[in-house]
C-alpha cells in the first residue's frame, strides 16, 4: 500500500493543509484519510466494483453515515486514493526540476529539457502500478476522474512553466502544459494496449520506447 504525501513544489501553488486547530475539524480530516486508505487496500484486494460502503466502514474504522459525509460512494472514494496516488507522482517529477533562475531568463527548451531529465529519472511506470491493481470499469464516473487527473496534472505543470517562463504568454504555457500531460497519458494508453498491464522486465522495456519516443517527437517543437 502507498500512501501519497504531497511535496512541496517550487513554482507550485499546491499546499498541504496546515494542521487544523479545531478538534471536529481534525477528527473530520483523520476520518477522510482513514476512508480513502481503506478504499485503496478495498479495491487493491477485491477490485473497485467490490467495494461496498459496509466494508469501506469496517475497513476505516467509522460509521455509513460517516462514509457519506465524505463521498456519495464507496467507488469515489476509490477514485480520491486513485487521484492522490497520480497527484503524488505530479508532484514527485515537478520537484526534481531545479530551482528556477533569478531572475528567470530560461528558454521553453530549457525548461523541456530540464523536464525530461525529470521525467527520465524516475521509473514513472512501476510508480503508477498500484493503479493497474485497481479494477476501473468503464464507465461516466471513470471518464470524469480520468478527466480531472489530467486537467489537475495540466494545472501543476503550467503553474510551473509560468514561474520559469515569464516571457511566454498563459496561453503558450498552457499549450506546452496540455501537450506534455497529454502526451505521457497517450503513453499509458499505449503501454496498456501493448502489455496488458504485466508490470515485468518486457513491460518496463516498452514504456521506456514508448516514453523516448514521445519526448523526442515533442523535443523537435522545443529547440529553442
């Protein structure tokens, strides 16, 4: 089981919570994270679509009632960990970038650059495994969470690209943002097409082919 902890991000406006003074508040916080844990090991051992709000309850620990007053069901709850778990792997690539320049004078290729050095030096596919244990049907509640870790992996990114690229407009941070995210989730589609999922020596071999070839087909638009 992995549990997420966002980083803190130079160039990020992301933050973890200060840790909250009131007592309910708190007790709410620790019941939340308490579900969304347990909705992972849920759906880790049984698959998503096994999830009931019953198990979710026994699991952590609390009430239905309790259950609710988070999500409208056990299934969103799972996509929460599912999300937690892709945030993390955002925010784990984006700092390792280094510190931007003061004051900022970098290049867009530059910053490529700097990202694929990133993004090169982490085994992204064994650290979104934990996902391909999940069982996620397709369905409109997959869809949407689909589109919200994209649109939230976008957002990171750009808030990023315009600290170290002041001179570009938000648009052009945004279209470079959008095309980064959205080409390493055509990747994943790819490399699932491929392996069928089978995280093993052939399977990290494809996505390292997979992952060259996308940075290098976007690097000949960043030469600058």
């Amino acid at each position: 089981m992995i549990h997420v902890t966002p980083q803190l991000l130079p160039g990020c406006r992301h933050r973890p919570p200060d840790e909250p003074k009131d007592k309910r508040e708190a007790i709410r916080l620790r019941n939340r994270r308490a579900i969304i844990t347990a909705a992972g090991e849920l759906a880790t051992e049984r698959g998503m679509d096994r999830v009931s709000v019953n198990d979710l309850a026994a699991r952590a620990g609390v009430s239905r009632r309790t259950i609710f007053n988070h999500f409208p069901s056990a299934q969103d709850a799972v996509f929460e960990y599912l999300s937690e778990l892709v945030a993390g792997l955002i925010d784990r690539v984006l700092h390792e970038l280094p510190q931007p320049a003061a004051p900022p004078d970098a290049s867009l290729g530059d910053v490529y650059r700097q990202l694929i050095d990133a993004l090169r030096s982490r085994s992204l596919i064994d650290e979104l495994q934990p996902m391909f244990s999940v069982d996620v049907q397709d369905t409109p509640a997959a869809s949407l969470w689909g589109f919200r870790v994209t649109r939230t992996a976008v957002q990171r990114l750009h808030e990023v690209l315009r600290e170290r690229l002041p001179q570009y407009t938000p648009f052009q941070t945004h279209l470079v943002a959008t095309t980064v995210i959205n080409s390493l989730a055509e990747c994943l589609d790819e490399w699932l097409a491929r392996t069928g999922g089978v995280l093993d020596e052939q399977g990290r071999q494809t996505w390292d082919e997979l992952l060259s070839t996308a940075l290098d087909v976007l690097g000949c638009g960043f030469d600058s």
